[in-house]
C-alpha cells in the first residue's frame, strides 16, 4: 500500500514543530524534551518554535490581536438599514447578559472568531426551525465567514426573538440595544454547560461509548430517507459525546429541512441533495512526535520516536509498531475510513543513510496518522489504540505476554433497524459515482498542496537571501571604519547601518510567516488530501473484501433440501447417519447465509457513515484558509511596519534638504 508521502505527495516537509498548547504553555517551561537543568532542547532536529520578537508581530501560538479592530459603539441609535450601519447597533460586553459571553467563550473562538459550525450548534439548541436558522445566519453573518463576537451576540438576539416568535431583524436587534435590555434566549441543557460547544470537537469518555452511526427517523413513504423528498424531514443523530460522558451518551444533530434552497453542502451526485445540519467538526484533538537523538540498535539501527497526546502520557515507539497497529485496524476496521502510513526506508550503516528530509517527513506523516486515529469517531475507541498511546513499555514485550483479537468488526456489531433504513437505496451508484472522482481529487489537492510548500520555502530561501545582504552591509561598514575616510561618508554608514538592521528584522518576520505557513496551511491542506487518499485506500478494501458466497451456499442448501425429499420418498429409507449429516450441513449453511447476509448490510452502512465521516472532515478546510488569510494579512501589515520603521530611521539620520558639496 503506497502512502501519500511517496515522491512528490510529501515533498518539502521542513519546518518548525508545534507544541501542545492545550497541555504546555512552552517548549522552555514543560517539554519533555528540554533539558531541565539549562533549558536547552535535547532532542535533535525541530524542537524550538519561533519567537516573537518584534513589535507588531503575533506568534502562531499565542493570543493573536485582533485582524480587525472592534468599533466602539454609538450612543444614539443607528438605524440599520445598510450592512455599513451594522456594527454601530449591535451588543457587545458593555450590555450584553452572562450568557452571552458564557456561549461566546463555549463556542471556542480563534483569533477573536468563531467559525459558522459553532453559530450553527448553538441556533440549533435553541429548539428553532431551520429556515429561521438560516434566515438569523444570513442577517447575523458577514460574507466573509468570519464572525466576531459582535456577529455573536447579534445571532443570539435573534435566536431569542425567534423563540418568542418576533420580528427577526437587524432593526429589532437595534431597538434592542437602544433600549440596553437583551433578550435572553433558552438553550438545551448540554448547551448551557461551560464545555457544551467544546464536546463536538474534542470529546473523551470514561467509558466505551457505540462507534458512531447516525440514526434516521423518516416518513412511511419514503423509501429513500436521504433522497431529496418532501414527505417530511430527515433526524441525523451520531454518537460523539460530551466531556466524560458515558456510554449512552450521543451527540444528536438538528432536522434537516429537506426544502431548503440555500445549497447542498455534499453535492447532489452524492448524498441525494440533501445536507446534514449540524456537520462542521470543531476542534481536533493533537498529538506530538518527535525523534530521539540517538539510534539503537547493534547492526540495523532504527529511530524511536517520542509520542504525547493531550490526555495521555509520553512513550516510546518505533515505525514498526506502527505498521502493527495499522495492520491490526485494517483486519479489524476494514471498511473503515483509515489513514495510510509514511513509506518505509532502511537504514544500512555504510550504505544507505536516512536523510534529515526524509525523517521530518516521516515524523509529520506519523502524526497526521496519529491525529486521524485519535478524532475518528469509531478508531479512536479501539482498546490497541489506547494501548499504543499509553502502555509505557515496548510493544514488542507487550505484544508476548497480551493475546489480542483481530476479529472484524462486523462480526460483534449488529446494526439496529433504524441503522439499517439510513442507508439510501442507490447507494452503489452514489459510491461508484463518488470513486471515479477520488483519483482527480487527490491529483488536484497534491498540486495545490505541493506549490504552498514550494512558495513556503521560496519565502524561507528569501529570509536567508536578506540575512546575507545585512551581513554584507555589516561587513562593509567596518571594513571602511577601518581607514581614514571623509567625515561626510559617516551618514552613508549611519544609513547602511539602519537599512542592515531593517533588514534584519524584515528578515526575521518573512521566515515567521514561512514557518508559520508550514506550519499550519500545508499541514491542514496535506491532511485535507489524505482523505481522498484514505477514501481511495477504503474504496480498494472495499472492492476486494466485500465479496461472499452467499449464491453459493443458497444453491448448496436447495440441493441438500431436494436429496432429502428424494430420500424421503424413496422405496428404501435413508439412514439415520445420513439424515443427520445432510440436515447438518442445511442449518450450518443456513447459519453462514445469516451471517454473511448480516455482514453485507452492516459492510452497506459502514460504507455510508465513513463517506459522511469524510465529507464532515472536509468542514475543517474552511477554518484552514480563514486562518492562512488572517496569517497573511497580519504577516503583510508587519512587514509594512518594518519598511516604514526603516524609512522612519533613514529620514532621522540624513534629514531631506542635505546636499553633498562636490
């Protein structure tokens, strides 16, 4: 099985590495890997994240400022008829209730924004039809998809007003605010909670919950529950749970109103038109690799690698630890939607030696396979899973002493039949229809992911391109400090002296920006094409573990049925060893046929929730690009500042007006 890091698709992997936020405040303070005694990394390769050390510049990690800053708000009322009049009217923290900033922080902003799924979930538990959630969207949200808290607390008005059965309305938000007393609006009780729109986007359990299977209450007549018919609406609920919840516990997703024209956010070729509610995913849980200093062993040697999650502790593991357990979810998962693997290389003392490049690239494919595993609603349950993220001593020793199952999964699930009536009935036409893109898709996403990397990388061989230039201008001045010169020639070396700092810091914020943009822009968009990937890696399981012999066995049972009416009506009975054996073999067939019958329909619906499951996962594209666009503008605003600061220093220096006297 090839991987997507094979040739081109994983080509220019370099750049700094991103600690846990959530977990650790710096590398400096808490890393596992910095030596505690100076505070040095001790791990080779990418362990320093960069700093920020300019004014004006924002490290990825930290608390951004704002990419637009807030208006104050008016005292006197502004009517908002125009779009340009709407900030002048809305609530902000001065006069909004406590929930209103208790949602606004429960809806796990990013950079003073919070994205359209999150506004979704929370109009979705105030109990509203979806036209009016669409319609409060629409008012509530600018074009641009970046919602700030104002934006926030304008679609919490309105989903009040919509409770009460008012006016849905900018002017009824202003009157609102004119009159300094806000609606409050009644949400679901899972909603009130400081985690309630946290839950969707990182849950973890106590208990093993059921692997995620959206559910479908549909109309007696239709017989297609994600069709495009109007016969009443389509109920998705699935199964991601709250923090520490148990396992009854399911995530349950909003009616969708099969009558709305606002777009179909699958396509029509696939899903029938229809679209899921509630389907943008939150946040994603994160994991860390890094690399030992050294190698082990004796004649082979082989990299370790360090891994921490965010609830778990670090450990040990080697590559073939992860080629055993994709091994073990691919007999136990088959059609699930599982990520590839990093290619293999061996490493031969004297012979052939595993490059720097080709190791970052591994680390970084191994931790887009970890992050897949660990937010896959299904894989990230799997008792071997949390064996890998949490037994302390090696796997191999563990592996010895601990007999482990690699049953499939179809033979311990059996689906419910709600389950069962949730798969459309022209499924293998959309999953055909569906295949015959992937190739096209993952083509078009390694181009767009390849040329960001490329254009990462010329901003980096630029930033060293400007570090160059300041040592040279360094160098020429104090060589000509060195011997007499005119005095006149003091302002030119003032000059070159300021234009060399300038470039220094220029310098320093273009190769921010570049790590910054390898960071986080081609990461998300390689984990983006991995899907396509997986999917065409799914599709190939599909096509060939699928296939049964159920034919087979019904024509064997009919056969075994006709011998024993022969036998039966035949002049001289059959003996009793005989009966016994032919009856035998009818109910163990009959068993088989149940069995693989069970295991079709439950191959049927696995197929259909990991397409949904795929197509969920592409939502977190969105908040992929709104991020590369803000990086971009704050990084380009820095850089404007920089090269006015320089031209600020030259005019302080050498004022205008001076001329030289020949």
């Amino acid at each position: 099985m090839s991987g997507p890091l094979g040739n081109d698709n994983g080509e220019g992997d370099i750049d700094t590495a991103r600690p846990i936020s959530a977990r650790q405040g710096s590398w400096a303070d808490s890393s596992p890997w910095v030596n505690t005694m100076t505070g040095t990394p001790t791990a080779r390769r990418t362990l320093a994240t960069t700093t920020t050390s300019s004014v004006g510049s924002t490290h990825v990690y930290e608390e951004p400022h704002p990419a637009i800053p807030l208006l104050s708000r008016s005292k006197s009322v502004v009517k908002c008829d125009h779009q340009s009049a709407y900030l002048m009217c809305t609530p902000d923290d001065s006069n909004a209730p406590p929930l209103y900033l208790h949602a606004w922080r429960g809806a796990q902003p990013v950079r003073d924004t919070v994205s359209l799924g999150a506004v979704t979930r929370v109009l979705s538990s105030g109990g509203i039809k979806q036209a009016s959630i669409d319609k409060i969207v629409s008012l509530a949200t600018p074009s641009s998809g970046i919602i700030t808290k104002r934006e926030f607390y304008t679609s919490l008005v309105l989903l009040a007003h919509a409770q009460l059965h008012r006016e849905i309305s900018l002017q009824a938000v202003a009157r609102a605010v004119e009159v300094g007393s806000l609606p409050i609006p009644t949400l679901s009780s899972s909603s009130a909670s400081s985690a309630a729109y946290s839950a969707p986007s990182s849950p973890t359990f106590t208990t093993l919950p059921p692997a995620y299977h959206p559910t479908t209450s549909i109309s007696s007549t239709n017989d297609d529950p994600w069709g495009t018919g109007t016969s009443g609406s389509v109920a998705v609920k699935g199964s991601g749970g709250q923090l520490h919840t148990s396992m009854s516990a399911s995530r349950h997703f909003p009616p969708v109103d099969e009558d709305d024209d606002n777009g179909h956010a699958f396509g029509e070729n696939l899903l029938g038109g229809t679209s899921l509610g509630e389907w943008a995913l939150g946040k994603q849980q994160k994991v860390e690799v890094r690399m030992r200093d050294e190698l082990k062993g004796l004649v082979f040697k082989h990299t370790i690698w360090f891994i921490a999650t965010e609830r778990g502790a670090m450990v040990e593991r080697r590559y073939s630890d992860f080629v055993w357990l994709h091994d073990c979810l691919v007999r136990r998962y088959p059609f699930r939607l599982l990520p590839v693997l990093p290619p293999k290389q061996v490493h031969i003392p004297g012979y052939m030696a595993v490059d720097e490049l080709f190791l970052e690239r591994r680390r970084r494919g191994l931790e887009r396979f970890l992050v897949a595993i660990l937010n896959h609603p299904t894989l990230k349950h799997d008792h071997l899973v949390r064996i890998f993220h949490n037994e302390q001593s090696e796997l191999s020793a563990w592996r010895k002493n601990n007999p482990i199952s690699l049953e499939e999964e179809s033979t311990s699930r059996i689906l419910t039949s709600e389950e069962e009536m949730s798969v459309p009935s022209d499924l293998e036409e959309r999953l055909t229809n569906f295949r015959a893109r992937i190739i096209p898709l993952v083509e078009h996403w390694t181009r767009v992911t390849t040329t960001i990397d490329r254009i990462a990388h010329r901003r980096q061989n630029q930033a060293a391109e400007y570090e160059r230039i300041t040592e040279a201008l360094s160098g020429a001045v104090e060589c000509e400090r060195t011997g007499w010169r005119p005095v006149e020639c003091e302002n030119v070396e003032a000059d070159v002296v300021k234009v060399a700092g300038g470039l220094r810091a220029v310098a320093g914020r273009v190769r921010q920006g570049a790590d910054e943009q390898l960071e986080t822009t081609v990461e998300e968009l390689k984990r983006h094409r991995e899907l396509y990937v997986n999917m065409k890696e799914l599709f190939t399981r599909y096509i060939h573990l699928s296939a049964d012999n159920v034919d087979k066995l019904k024509r064997r049972v009919e056969t075994n049925m006709k011998k024993l009416e022969t036998f039966r009506d035949a002049a001289t009975p059959l003996g009793p060893a005989e009966f016994d054996k032919l009856s035998h073999s009818i109910s163990t067939d009959q068993r088989s046929i149940e069995l693989l019958l069970r295991r079709r329909s439950f191959i049927r619906w696995c197929m259909w929730q990991e397409v949904l499951w795929m197509f969920r996962s592409t939502s977190l594209l969105s908040t992929a690009t709104r991020e590369w666009v803000t990086n971009e503008v704050v990084g380009a605003e820095n850089l404007r500042v920089r090269w006015e600061e320089l031209q600020e220093g030259l005019d302080n220096v050498l004022p205008r007006g001076v001329v030289n006297e020949e």
